[in-house]
C-alpha cells in the first residue's frame, strides 16, 4: 500500500513538473515573438527630433510645423512639437531643459541672443544632443547651424522696394517688436542702409519706452512726433492691422503707405482690401523641411561639420501675389 502511495506521489509531481515546463516554454515562445514584432517599430522611431518655438499657434509655427512634419515622415524620425505661446525667454529654456532630459535625439529651436540661452546649447552639446536654431538665430552659441531668413537681406530688400514705391522722398514710421529686439534690428539695419542712398528718405521710430510695445502705441507716438511721417513699415509679424487702426483714428482723408515684414493670412487680407503695399514672405515651410533634414544628415553622420547658416527664400508679395523671389536658397 505504501508503495502505491509513493509511486502515485511521484507520477502526481512528475505529471505537475511536465505541466510547469510546458507553460514556461510556451510564455519563452511568446516574449520571444513579442520581442521580434516590435524590433521594427523601435528601429521606425529610434531617432526623436524635439522643435520648440516661441510662438506656438502662430502662422508662421503652424507653417514651419508642417514642413517639419512632411520630412520627418520622410525619415521615419520621431517629431514633437513645444514652445511657448508669446515670447518668454524663461519658458523657452525650461523647454529645452525638458528635451534635454528627454534625451531627445535633437533639438531645433527659435534662437534668442541670451547668454541663458547660450548656456543651455552648451549643456545640449555636453549631452551630445546637436542644437539647430530656426527663424531667429543665436550666433555665439554653439548651435550646429542657423535655418531661416536673412534678417539683414530681409531689410535689404523691403528697403529697396519702399524707396521705389515712395520715388526716394519721405518719412517712414517703423514699429518694432521690443521682445526680440535681434531680428528687428537687422531688419531695421537693413532698411536703413539702402535709405542712406536717398538724401529724401529716413526711418523713424517710436520713444525708447517700455511701455510703448504695442504696435498700435508705437503708431501713434511717430504720428504725434513724427507729424511729416508718410509711410508705415511693420517689422513685428501681424501688426499691420494695428498700424491701420491708428492711422484711420486719426486721419480718414490722409494716405499712408503701410508695409509688413510678413505674410500671414491677417497681414494678405489687408494687402488684398488695399489698406496694405506689400508683405514678405519668407517661407516657414521650407524652413521646417530644410530643419529635419539637416538634422537627420548631422545625426547620421552625413555632413560634419553643417554650413554655420543656411538662409531661405525670401518674396515680396503683393495684391497680385509674389511679386518677386528676392533671395533664394544659399548657405553662408
């Protein structure tokens, strides 16, 4: 009887230890096969491209976001989009600082000239995360390259287009974005240096005041110190429309020419009823497209080092469209 006990205890614990083998086996077989179906969804995304921006929502963002988007597809790269809904320096590096501890592949980001700003590329590069600035540019960091328009060149040619619509006389307002005080001073630069060949023309701007950001507030201070000025150039995107609103406030029989340094769909609607000359277009899109490949092309390897800027189109477009392709692709 004893032995029938035994014998029944070790054929129960044999039968027990086949069962245990069997389903270990069985779950070895499936994270095996778990583990090789997700292989290419890893390889897919392996590389992640983190854009930020200071204007999130904009025209221009959604535009450069688009582009960005098409040839992050292209490359089967990873794409996400941050930033800021107005210009915050603060906001934008805490940004940065979170794509960093991301361990994000890459970042491209608006440029700010702040040493704060500086100092978050240099802890990027000590990570090993390359920096590319788009749109705005922050040339003594140690960003990999710069994307976007030529500021000065944008100056340049809306310059030339102002004196020959004015026949070189006359005095023009300039409303200026005091956030990103950079860009709007190579513009300016710009314009000012092809006024300089006309004895009749000069630029006018605003009083040094803090208070005085809104272009609206800008408009009115030249009317009032400015009372010969006879033309309005925008150099902060989409203020044409506060530019127009002070000006009919205060003269309704008065004329001014009215010129942006943008094309968004507020600033074409206002070319189009006429109560605007002429925009800039200076194509977001190709920015986006022109950022992720060059990122792809560093993060491969591809091209080290990249060309220090690599500047896009820039259009002056008109009620009849784009009037002319001022300025096409080239690197510096």
């Amino acid at each position: 009887m004893k032995k029938l006990i035994l014998i029944a205890i070790i054929a129960s614990s044999f039968v027990t230890l086949s069962f245990s083998f069997y389903y270990m086996l069985k779950i070895y077989q499936s994270d095996l096969s778990m583990s090789t179906a997700g292989e290419p969804m890893v390889h897919e995304h392996a590389e992640r491209i983190v854009i930020i921006s200071q204007e999130q929502g904009s025209f221009m963002m959604n535009a450069i976001q688009k582009g960005a988007r098409e040839a992050a597809d292209e490359h089967h790269i990873q794409i996400d989009f941050w930033g800021v809904y107005r210009s915050n320096l603060e906001g934008l590096i805490k940004q940065i600082d979170i794509a960093i501890a991301s361990k994000a592949s890459g970042i491209v980001v608006e440029g700010v000239d702040h040493p704060d700003f500086d100092i978050m590329v240099k802890k990027a590069t000590e990570k090993g995360i390359p920096i590319i600035t788009i749109n705005s540019d922050a040339p003594s960091s140690l960003r990999k390259s710069y994307i976007g328009s030529d500021h000065y060149q944008e100056g340049i040619i809306m310059g030339e287009y102002i004196a020959t619509q004015l026949n070189g006389k006359g005095v023009v307002g300039v409303i200026k974005n005091l956030s990103s005080p950079s860009t709007d001073d190579l513009r300016l630069k710009g314009l000012n240096e092809v006024f300089k060949k006309y004895d009749g023309l000069k630029a006018v701007i605003a009083a040094n005041d803090p208070e005085m950001s809104q272009p609206k507030m800008q408009t009115n201070d030249i009317l009032n110190h400015y009372p010969n000025v006879t033309a309005f150039i925008g150099l902060t995107s989409e203020s044409g429309e506060s530019i127009v609103q002070a000006v009919h406030s205060r003269s309704r029989t008065k004329e001014y020419p009215i010129f942006q340094f943008d094309d968004s769909p507020q600033t074409m609607m206002l070319i189009k009823n006429g109560q605007v000359k002429a925009g800039l277009s200076q194509h977001y899109e190709d920015m986006g497209i022109l950022s992720v490949n060059l990122m792809k092309r560093w993060l491969d390897a591809a091209q080290l080092p990249l060309e220090n800027s690599y500047f896009t189109p820039i259009s002056v477009v008109t009620s009849t469209g784009e009037e002319e392709k001022a300025l096409e692709n080239h690197s510096k």
